[in-house]
C-alpha cells in the first residue's frame, strides 16, 4: 500500500513572484543607494554588483546577509515566503520524510511479497501433488460420483 503524494511534494514556484535579485534591486533604488556604494561597501566592482542584481550571478549567503545590513532589511526580505531558505528547508525536510515512507512501505510490500511467494509455492505443490494424485486414479479408471460426492 503506498502512500498518496502530499500536495506540497511537487509544489511549483509562483512564477509571478518577485526573484531575490529583483527584490534587492527594488529595495536599494527604494532608498536611493547607487550600485557604486553598494559595491564599494562590498568590497566587489560595480559590474559584479550589477551582475548580482540582474541575476547573472547569485550572490553567497555571506554576501546576501551583507547586502541585507547595507540596505538595513533582514535576509527574509529578498525571498517570497515560498521561496525564504527556511521554508526551502521545511519543504526539503517534508519531501524527504515522504521519501522515508515511500520507502517503508515499499520495504513492507516486499516482505509481504516474499511471504505470499512462499505460500504460493506451498500452494502450488499441494496443486501438484492434488493433479498428481487425480491423474493417477483417472488413469486407474477411478470415476467421480457426484452424488455421493466420492471416488469409487
């Protein structure tokens, strides 16, 4: 028995939803910061700040937190709360919890397939022996009464 997939195990992003670089881009013009003040504080050139906020590259945790005090908002500001690492990792957590019962379940199911195997075969050897035994006696020419219900 296997278990249905949560809704949110295939969850897809809200494509009209803001990208971190995006964010970031909007909240600096928002408070008038330029780019060169921004790359200066960062200690990078003002193109790979640029590259940052058009998304070319992604900038490192350490950076992104440094961004976020430069512009005196939390790191959560850039991410839609979908998209925040903290539910990134809920969600990674979720998915992988749904994974270990998929495969608890598919480890039963196994063993309850092994199980069924080896009464199969027990069956069948019964079936065997029982078509053995009901070929011998046709060929001895042993008849079945079906009104008396037994062999004569």
């Amino acid at each position: 028995m296997l278990i249905k997939h949560s809704p949110r195990f295939y969850k897809t992003q809200n494509p009209g939803a803001m990208k971190p670089h995006e964010i970031i881009r909007k909240v600096r013009k928002e408070k008038g910061i330029k780019q060169a003040f921004m790359a200066l504080n960062l200690k990078m050139s003002q193109p790979n700040y640029s590259d940052i906020e058009n998304g070319k590259t992604k900038p490192t945790p350490k950076v992104e937190k440094q961004i976020a005090d430069l512009l005196d908002v939390p790191v959560s500001r850039f991410y839609p709360p979908e998209d925040s690492p903290e539910n990134k990792v809920a969600l990674w957590n979720e998915k992988i919890n749904h994974l270990e019962l998929l495969l608890i379940d598919s480890y039963k199911e196994v063993r309850y397939l092994k199980k069924m195997r080896a009464a199969d075969k027990k069956l069948i050897v019964h079936y065997k022996g029982t078509i053995a035994m009901l070929t011998h006696m046709l060929k001895k020419g042993i008849k079945w009464d079906a009104k008396s219900v037994a062999w004569r």
